[in-house]
C-alpha cells in the first residue's frame, strides 16, 4: 500500500495537519511525521510536551464508521508488539489510549475521527524516547533510559508504519481477539474493560472512573 509521507522538522500538530490535508487538500490517507511540535495536542485539551528527540508520528486513512472503536484497541496492541521487539519488558495498557512501562506512561495516542464524505480515522502517536516530560498526574519514562541504547526513530517510523499497513488499515476485526488480547495486558489487572456484543452493537466498560460509561457502536463483528 502506497502511503505519502508528509516529514516536517516543525510543524504545530501532526494530527491537525492530517485533518488539513482531509479537508482541504482531499488526500484521504497517509503519514505524518515531526521533529518537534508547537501545539502538540494530547487528549482532554491536555498539552503534549513535544521537544525533538521523540516520536511525533500521525497516520490518518478511510475507515468504516463500525470499526472505529475497535481499532483504538487494536492500535495499543501493536505498538506494545513494537516495543517488545526492543526487548522491554512490563509493557501495559491502560484505558483508553496509553502505554506504560513499569507504570510510567511512555506512549500517549489521540485517536481523532471525521467526516468528510466519508469517515476517516487520524491516528496521532507520541511516544518518549529520548526525554519525557515532568507531568504531575502520573510518572512518565522514555525508551532509550528503559533499553539503555539511543532508539533509531526512522526504525521506529519503519516498525510503526508497517504495523498498520500489515494489520490495521483495510483488515477485518475480531473484536473477541482484540478484547481477550487487550484485558491480557492491562494496567490494572482487577479492572478488565467489558467487551460485549449486544444487538449487533459494540458495548464496553471503560474501567476509569472518569470514562465510567457505556459506550455503545453499531458494529459488524
Ligand atoms: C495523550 O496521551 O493525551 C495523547 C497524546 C498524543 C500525542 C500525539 S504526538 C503526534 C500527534 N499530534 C498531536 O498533536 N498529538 C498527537
């Protein structure tokens, strides 16, 4: 699969700028990439710290509108695939969109959908490697102090990129898979998120309190 890829040395959002080229350029798919960020977003209207030396990386292509909460959990899964391949052990992934090491937070993902005649999906990766940021809520780490080696971020790019085009973009779903893989590897292991199908609809259970909701999806699983 043929995917552009878009590199800036500094730009202010990757994330923003797939919603550009979407919306105003009409190219429908491919990657992002930067040295650094100005208006590094995360979720909740949070800042993301975005200093060079770590990975700002968006991806953004077609989606069906029914696989859009599924791949958010899809998406964890293969960037701790990428992170076991640097040998690092307690990975872990807490609701609903981060990765963690030994408990420190060292991947943040913002997930961002749209329509435009279609939907699209924007895929928005930070991940620390070489610093991570001082943040009061919850401890962070950064990859090169976890492996103690300086991580290549084109390799990194490279793993990302493949990852999604061999199993995310355009592939068929198993929900009971993502589910059972997901719980597997959960932060709190007494929180399990709840997947079920009901009615032809996805329904889970987030286990924050702050997400502590049903969220319901039409869903073709
Ligand atoms: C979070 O944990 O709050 C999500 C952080 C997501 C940060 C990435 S960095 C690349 C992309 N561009 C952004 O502005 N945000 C995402």
């Amino acid at each position: 699969m043929s995917l552009p890829i878009f590199n800036f040395t500094k730009i202010e959002s990757t994330n923003d700028f797939a919603r550009s080229l979407i919306t105003e350029h009409k190219i429908f798919k491919g990657i992002i990439i930067a040295d650094e960020q100005t208006k590094g977003r995360g979720r909740y209207g949070n800042q993301w710290s975005s200093p060079i030396g770590n990975l700002y990386f968006t991806i953004f292509f077609p989606i069906l509108r029914t696989n859009l909460k599924k791949i958010q959990f899809l998406v964890q899964l293969q960037i701790r695939n990428i992170l076991k391949s640097y040998k690092i052990k307690n990975i872990t992934l807490k609701w609903p969109n981060d990765l963690y090491i030994n408990k420190k937070k060292v991947c943040g993902i913002l997930q961002e959908s749209i329509v435009s005649g279609r939907f699209f999906l924007i895929v928005g990766i930070g991940i620390n490697v070489k610093s991570s940021p001082k943040i009061k809520k919850y401890p962070t780490t950064y990859l090169n102090k976890e492996t103690k080696k300086k991580i290549n971020l084109n390799e990194l790019v490279e793993k990302l990129k493949k990852a999604f085009v061999s199993n995310v973009i355009d592939k068929k779903y198993s929900l009971k898979k993502i589910a059972k893989n997901w719980n597997k590897y959960a932060f709190n292991i007494n929180k399990f998120i709840n997947f079920k199908i009901n009615n032809n609809c996805l329904l889970y259970t987030s286990p924050s309190p702050r997400d502590l909701s049903t969220s319901r999806m039409p869903s073709s699983a």
